[in-house]
C-alpha cells in the first residue's frame, strides 16, 4: 500500500515518509493538450531501481547507468488510474511507495513533468 503525498512535498522537495526526497519541474505546453509526458530522472547518488506505474502500465523506470527515461500517454487514460512511484526496497523487491493524492487537480494535459528522485 502506498503513502498519499500532497503536490505541495514535491514542490518543496520535502523529505518523504521512507526517507526519500523527489522534486517536480513542469514544463507546460511541451506535448499536445491531449497528451501528458511523464520523465523520471535518478539524482547523483540514486542507482537503486525507481518507477513510476499509472494503475498497471510502467511508464518509466531508472537504474544504476539508466538515468533517465521518459514516457508520453493519452491525457484521458492517465486520468482514470492511480499514478504510483515505485522503488527497490529489501532484497530489491519492487514495491509501490507514493502517490499524489489529488494528481487530477495538479497534472494537466499538455504538460510535461520531470520527477528528479534526489535521495532515497
């Protein structure tokens, strides 16, 4: 089960539940109004396994060496599931951590939005 964060503990890079700390930069007006980019990227000191899943589609996912990565979907089909960032915990067991409780309020067609996970 996942932690509920609040947009406003990105924004302010506040240090998360188990530790960790993710920033969010938005980009609006980067993809068509339609469409919404989703782009992880792991901090200088993050090599562990990080994801993001919206419900059961991995949109991105970083590790060691692969930095960064990036994913475009429908506006619509985003809308209607549950954003989740993911990390390798004990034994590298992937195991959903966070999601945005009121993404459909914050996350907008159009935009894209680069999560930076800074510390874990």
């Amino acid at each position: 089960m996942s932690i509920t964060l609040n947009w406003n503990q990105l924004v302010n890079e506040e240090t998360l539940p188990d530790g960790d700390r993710i920033a969010v930069q938005v980009t609006a007006g980067a993809v068509s109004p339609e469409k919404i980019q989703i782009v992880l990227e792991l901090g200088s000191a993050v090599t562990w396994w990080k994801g993001f899943n919206a419900s059961e589609m991995i949109l991105c996912q970083c590790q060691d060496k692969l930095d960064y990565s990036a994913a475009r979907l429908n506006y619509e089909d985003f809308k209607q599931r549950e954003f989740t960032f993911w990390k390798a915990k004990f034994f590298g067991i992937h195991t959903p951590m966070y999601c945005i409780g009121n993404q459909n309020d914050v996350m907008k067609g159009g935009n894209s939005y680069l999560f930076q996970w800074l510390k874990d």
